[in-house]
C-alpha cells in the first residue's frame, strides 16, 4: 500500500496525485491519501505522519511536495525511515544514494537512466547543464551524472547569463518549474533536451522548455507533459516494490 501525504492545494500536485492513484490501481496497489489543510498545525502534522508511517499496512510513504512555505520539508520527509521512503528524499536515504549503497535511486534520477539507457545514449565525457539545484531534480541527478563520467553544471537563480552555458550544453535538463524559460536561441544544434519542470498555467501543465523553438534544433527531447513524468511515476512504484520485496 502506497500512503501519500497531501497538504493544502496545488494544482500541480493535484494532478500527479490522480496520475499516481490511476497508476496504483492499475497494477495491484492500495492507494491510500492522507489529505490535511494547510491551516493544521506543525506539531499535529508531525504526529500524524508518525502514525502513517508506524501503520504497517503502508508499505510505502510520500510526502507530495510542494508544502506550503510555511511548512519547512525536512522536518516531515526526515520522519520517513528509508524502508518506506519510495521518494528517497529523507537525509538517511539521500546520504545512502549519494554514497553509493541505496537499493534503490531517486525516481527522477531512475526515469532518467532509463531513458537513457532505452536510447542507447552515452554519458561519459558529455557536457550537461542542469537548469535548477532542487532536491527532487538537480541535486541527485548532479551526483548520478558525475558518477556516470559526465562533465555536469548546475546552474540557479543566481546564475548570470545562463545562455552562455546552456549553449554548450550537450544535454541539457530543466526542472526550474519557470513556462517557457528555455528558448531554441539557448541551445545548440543536436542537443538532447529533458524538460522536467512543471507549472500550472492558464488552465494547463506547462514546462520550463518552449516546444516549438526548441524542437527545431534537437536531437532529442523528452517534452512536459508527456515526457518524463509518466516515466518516474512507474519509478515510484517499483521503488515500492523493490523495498517489499
């Protein structure tokens, strides 16, 4: 059983949750959501995620991020211990990831090798850019691509002319959650582009990569949505499974 905690609303997470929940039914998993308002104390909040995590029926426990600003995610993702954290965000189990000695990978960076893999695309010796240093994309995709022999870049939103360094980019992935912030003019011809950025807009999922600039000069584009979202979200669950197994 897959417990997923939800808190308050955001449209973006609404959606995956749905994904999430069709997924589990699908192939045989209980789908359990835990949804609190986002005016519920932290203190309660944390003793109700105790409990989902104490419950021996759930297999496995997601927090769904964003939270609100409010709520600063550690404190709940760290009350996952690595025998339930499918997400693999908790300290422990980002500290065994980047070490080496998880079983299992963070589903963002498992859709990727896949995908790689899949298209028989090789890493060692590339040049990749990562458009934001978040803990669901950046950072653990960071550490997996250096350990693939990759030259990796991560640029933020302190970072100064980006086009410069997208430009020299041959693969070139975003998860900065900004609609349209890569342009075709910022990358250069034959690149490989993975878009997993996602913002709700004008009554749609939208990604960081502008699609028609862009899709004239890859070689490659996994696009949002569609692209790799569907991809982790299989990820996910055979994270579930491989921790029960």
């Amino acid at each position: 059983r897959l417990a997923v905690v939800s808190l308050g609303k955001d449209k973006v997470s609404e959606v995956y949750l749905k994904i999430k929940e069709r997924t589990a039914k699908k192939i045989g998993v209980v789908f359990k959501l835990y949804h609190f308002e986002k005016n519920i104390d932290k203190k309660k909040l944390s003793q109700e995620i105790r409990k989902i995590v104490a419950n021996k029926r759930n297999s496995g426990v997601i927090i769904q991020l964003p939270l609100p600003k409010k709520f600063p995610a550690d404190d709940f993702l760290n009350l996952i211990p690595f025998n339930k954290d499918v997400d693999l965000l908790s300290f422990e189990s980002l500290g065994k990831f980047y070490q080496g000695i998880s079983e299992i990978l963070p589903p963002t960076v498992s859709a990727v090798s896949k995908l790689f893999r899949e298209y028989r695309i090789n890493l060692k010796g590339k040049n990749i850019v990562l458009l934001g240093s978040g803990r669901l994309v950046g950072k653990p995709l960071a550490v997996y691509f250096i350990n693939q022999g990759a030259t990796v870049l991560v640029l933020n939103k302190e970072t100064k002319k980006v086009s410069d360094f997208t430009k020299k980019a041959d693969i070139l992935i975003s998860g900065t959650g900004q609609p349209g912030l890569v342009k075709g003019r910022m990358i250069k011809k034959g690149a490989i582009v993975i878009d997993v950025g996602t913002k709700w807009l004008n009554g749609k999922i939208k990604g960081d990569v502008d699609l028609k600039s862009v899709a004239k000069k890859v070689s490659f584009l996994a696009p949002v949505p569609g692209g790799l979202g569907p991809l982790t979200v299989a990820c996910l669950f055979e994270n579930l499974i491989k921790l029960n197994l």
